[in-house]
C-alpha cells in the first residue's frame, strides 16, 4: 500500500502483516540514504519491533491470554466465587481461603461486579457491643436461582441435556432440605422491608438491616444472627426457621443471641421469630418471644421503602 495515512500523518511507506495478529504495521524503506534515513530506519525498526511483540500479547500469541479467553476465564473465576458463597456468606479472606488463591484487587474486583449485577449482597451490620458498623463485610449469595443452578443444574448439565437426569421430587436432591433452608433465609433477608410494618417500624428510622456474625475469640463468644434490625433506640433480633415442626426452644435460642450480643444498656432488644412450619402454640401463647410472624404473612404486607 503507497501513500496511505497513517496515525494521521501521510507518510510514503509499505505496510506490512503480523504473520500471527494478521495487525498491520507500516515496513521500513529498504532504499538507501544519508545517516539521518538510517538512523531514522533504526528508530523505526525499534518502534515496529515493540509493537509486533505488542500485537503477539494481544493476539494470544505473546505472554497475556487472547481477550476471548480473559472474558471465559473472568466468567470461570466469578463462578468459583458464587459457589465459595452458595453455602453461606463469608468475608473476603474466607473466600480467598475457600478459593485457595490470595486476597488481592482482583478478588475485590470480582466481588464488585457481582454485588452490581445482583448476585451477590454486601452485609454491614451494626456492632452491637460497640454501636459502629462491623469492621468486615460479608459477601452473601443474593441470587436464588443462582444457588438451585449451581448446586442442581450445572453439575448435572450433560445429563439433563442428553434427557438422562431422573429424580423422583426435590426433596430426593441430595442436600436439598439445607439448600432450601439457606434460600427461604434468604428470601427474608432480602425482603426485609415487608417485614417492617409488623414490627411497627417507620423505614426511616432504620439505621441498619443486615445478618450479623461474629467469629469467636478469647474474649468473645461466636454469634450469628439471621437477620439484625436496628433503629438508633431498639434492636430486633430476628431468628429465620422453616422447619415441619418447630418447637419452644427456639424461643430460648433467640434469647441466648440476644444476651451473647452484648448490646448496650440504652438499646432496647426485642425477639422476633419468622417462621415456615408448624409452630409450637406455647411459643405464642406464653408470649416467648416479642414477634411470632408467619412467613406466608410476609407476601400480603406492604414493603416500607
């Protein structure tokens, strides 16, 4: 190609093809000349040498990965990450240890993306013994649908596709009963707001709404809390259970929460049970706990935003 424009500036030159990239570069003259065309000839060949190395990176054919297979290989690492969190929220550094890779930007990057397109939660939840936002974030799988194709669908991908996948019911999936446990807390959790009118709370005096945990230490015992409602003046300790029979422990479980918490004298604490089963009558007639809610009841209310 004679007198093509190139970068913008015209320029008598050939252009010639990386044997790899198929990328065209501009070839140096072969003709000869004064000192000035051969230095400029050298400088040239510098240039076009560091981007055919340039172009072979791009290409797949240097050090990096073509961008075809960046895109497949971000896809599969953000796959591993759902799964690390699909039995369960974690931090950053349990899912980097889950992951067996290091805590770095890039994981943080992941984790970004996949809270702005919805699958997964950060949860911040309020100190109870110190009244400040926890010190570690956690990463919570936000999406249902996700959590039933990872443990139900992917794994068995080839066999539905072939017509080969037989089950009876869903609860004949193996760990099906703990999957849906984990999907029914999580569908509260994520509709919080619906919950709100039967514990008499105003949306806008809710100053944080998110599961809480605590890993134990010398000093501390673990705790964790399915969901915890704060407002500047009362705590609301919310304990999830979908069970076919639930029992009046229960209500001694969510009390031994709320005393392990530790919560300041001036919070009030109340109890609240949200519940899918039969629940045992004494827990509601004995006033066992401040709020007995049906989870059925949860669909019907208003959400307050």
């Amino acid at each position: 190609m004679k007198n093509s424009d190139y970068s913008g500036t015209k320029c008598v030159t050939d252009l010639i093809s990386c044997p790899k990239s198929g990328i065209l570069f501009p070839a140096l003259s072969r003709k000869g000349g004064d000192g000035r065309h051969v230095r400029r000839q050298k400088r040239d060949t510098w240039k076009t040498r560091r981007a055919l190395a340039e172009a072979d990176t791009l290409s797949g054919h240097g050090a990096g990965p073509p961008p075809h297979r960046q895109i497949s290989r971000k896809a599969q690492e953000r796959e591993a990450i759902l799964k690390a969190v699909s039995h369960g929220s974690k931090s950053i550094a349990e899912i980097a240890e889950t992951l067996g890779i290091d805590r770095n930007g890039h994981l943080g990057g992941h984790l970004d993306e996949l809270a702005l397109a919805g699958f997964v939660a950060r949860d911040i939840a309020i100190n109870p013994r110190t009244g400040q936002p926890a010190r570690t974030v956690r990463y919570r799988l936000k999406d249902n649908y996700s959590r039933f194709w990872l443990h139900y669908v992917e794994p068995f991908a080839r066999e539905i596709e072939d017509g080969l996948f037989k089950y009876d019911s869903l609860d004949s999936l193996k760990g099906w009963d703990s999957i849906k446990g984990l999907q029914f807390e999580n569908l509260v959790v994520s509709n919080y707001r619906y919950l709100l009118p039967a514990l008499g709370i105003a949306g806008a005096s809710l100053v944080s709404a998110a599961p809480y945990r605590r890993n134990a230490t010398v000093a501390v015992p673990g705790l964790q809390i399915d969901l915890l409602l704060q407002t500047k003046t009362t705590a609301y300790v919310v304990e999830i259970k979908r069970r076919r029979e639930i029992g009046s422990e229960v209500a001694g479980e969510i009390k031994s929460k709320m005393a392990a918490a530790g919560f300041k004298s001036r919070i009030a604490v109340r109890s609240v049970l949200v519940y899918e089963g039969r629940l045992a009558p004494s827990v509601i007639s004995g006033h066992l706990v401040d709020f007995a809610i049906p989870a059925a009841s949860l669909f019907d209310a208003p959400a307050i935003v």
